[in-house]
C-alpha cells in the first residue's frame, strides 16, 4: 500500500542568482506504509521546505518524491500540511517556535471509528 519515496531531492532557493541558498541537499528517505515520522532540527535546516514538498507546496530543484507510486508535482486532496505555533498549545518556547505537521494518509480511514473529539 502507500509508501512516500525521496530520492536525491535537493531544493535551492534563488537558484543561479548571487544569494542561492541550499535548503535541501540529497535527501533520499523511505517512509512505509503505517510508519511515523518525525522531522526535527534547528532554525532553517529545511524542515518546513521538506514538508511543503510532501504537500505539494514547492517543487525540489532536482530529485524526485512519489506517494503511492506516483511523482509528487503539486497540491492534491489526499495530502495538506497543517502548521500551528507551539507557544499556543504547550506555553512559551522559544527553541522551537513552530509545529509542522504534514498529514499524509497512507490508508482509507475506517468509516466506523468514532473521530477524535475536540479539544
């Protein structure tokens, strides 16, 4: 069943100007079907830029993302990131400001299972 494939992507912001910057360099990562991943890192390491790929959101420079077999090459209704602050939910923090979580399902959710109430 689904799987999400990273081979080699790297992602360049203002690439071939004078301020290139890499944000994004050869990463090539396997996530299985039901497994979980966490992504963490300090301030500007490339942790939202390689979420929105997953969404969808921005393109890598060069290297390719498939989601069931198929190449990522824009939004769709089966992947959306959610980011929210981490001071709102666990108080002040100031190491980590951010929260990002992309939701990619990789099975059909059970019709019968009662949502998760809200908070």
């Amino acid at each position: 069943m689904g799987a999400i494939i990273c081979t080699d992507i790297t992602k360049l912001w203002g690439a071939g100007t004078a301020r290139e910057v890499v944000a994004l360099e050869q990463v090539s990562l396997t996530v299985g079907h039901g497994e979980f991943l966490v992504v963490i890192g300090p301030n500007g390491c490339g942790k939202s830029t390689f979420l929105m790929m997953l969404a969808g959101l921005e393109m890598p420079t060069s290297g390719t993302i498939t989601y069931n077999g198929e190449a990522i090459s824009g939004p769709g209704a089966d992947r959306s990131l959610i980011r929210s602050s981490v001071a709102e939910r666990y108080g002040s923090c100031r190491q980590y400001r951010y929260n990002v979580v992309a939701h990619i399902p990789l099975e059909q959710p059970d019709e019968t299972l009662d949502p998760v109430p809200a908070r």
